[in-house]
C-alpha cells in the first residue's frame, strides 16, 4: 500500500567496526527528507542487522548533536506525514530485499516510563495498518516500547529468527537486559 509522504533521498550507507564479541549490527543506512510545512530537516537513520532486521530510527536534523534527539519533542505538529516517510523507506527496502524485517522502539519523553510509550501506540497502530499480517507477524515487547514486524516467510525457514533476534540485541544493548 502505497501512502502519501514527504519526498525522501539516501545519503550514504555507514559500515559499522565488526568485533569478534558482536557483529549484530552490520551499518547504517542515513536518509533524509524536508518537511514542506515547517521548513526543517530529518535524518532517518535504518539500522542494519543480522538476518536481514531494519531498525527505523528518526530525528531532527538540528537535534544531531542531542543525547536525547529520539526522545525530544519538535513541537512542529507534523508527526504523521513525518513517520509515513518512515514507512515509505521501509516499504522501499522491503521490495529490494524480499527477506527484510523491521523494528523499531517508541522512545520515551522526558518524565515517561519506557513501558507503552506514547509514541510506541501511535507507532503500532501505523504498523497494524500499512503491514499486513499476511506477509508479516507482528511482535511487541511493551514493557521496552519494542515492535518487531517479523516476515513470516523468515520464520517458516528460521523457526528461531525471534530468539537469534532477542539474543543480539541483548548482546549489544543493555537496554535489553
């Protein structure tokens, strides 16, 4: 399904130093749009990793340099045409790899608990509705704001995708312990 969004372009795949303790993530993918409405950039930065996993992660270009830029609120009242651009580079990458799968965490606002997140229900109930449960099975770890959109022809050939999944992650961030 095709949705309206803001007209996106890649910058440029970052490759990521492989250890022999964790080579889970494998790089990055930036792109970038501009909202016509407010006049700012967005960086959305795809992370890459085993199994064929895109994690969709979005900011602000001028909040780069914060700690916090996936936490922090723009005030700019553009968030749907903003994450429809996110699910439109996710479809991109799901017809160029036919294997991909996609997950993403509803980041917690300031004074917010990281469990349910307001962010992770407004980002869920856009998953339910542009990924369809035929091709993907939809996962939620809520107590971490977790989604994962698992294709499901990946688990009929890996019945333990979810696990390898859950174990990388807890290899690479404690945020997962």
């Amino acid at each position: 399904m095709k949705i309206p969004h803001y007209p996106y372009r890649f910058i440029q795949r970052i490759e990521e130093q492989s250890t022999s303790l964790n080579s889970f993530l494998k790089y990055k993918l930036l792109y970038t749009f501009k909202s016509p409405k407010s006049h700012q950039w967005y960086w959305v930065w795809v992370e890459v990793y085993e199994r064929n996993l895109y994690a969709v992660k979005f900011h602000l270009k001028a909040h780069r340099q914060s700690p916090d830029k996936y936490s922090l609120m723009t005030g700019l009242n553009e968030a749907r045409p903003v994450i429809h651009t996110c699910i439109a580079i996710m479809q991109e990458i799901s017809e160029k790899d036919e294997r991909a799968s996609f997950g993403f965490i509803g980041a917690n606002m300031k004074g917010e608990t990281v469990g349910y997140t307001k962010r992770f229900q407004v980002y869920s109930r856009m998953m339910a509705t542009y990924f369809s449960e035929e091709v993907f099975e939809h996962f939620m770890l809520v107590s971490k704001s977790a989604y994962l959109l698992i294709r499901k022809s990946e688990l009929a050939v890996h019945p333990d995708l979810l696990h390898d999944l859950n174990a990388g992650f807890k290899r690479l961030y404690d945020y997962f312990d």
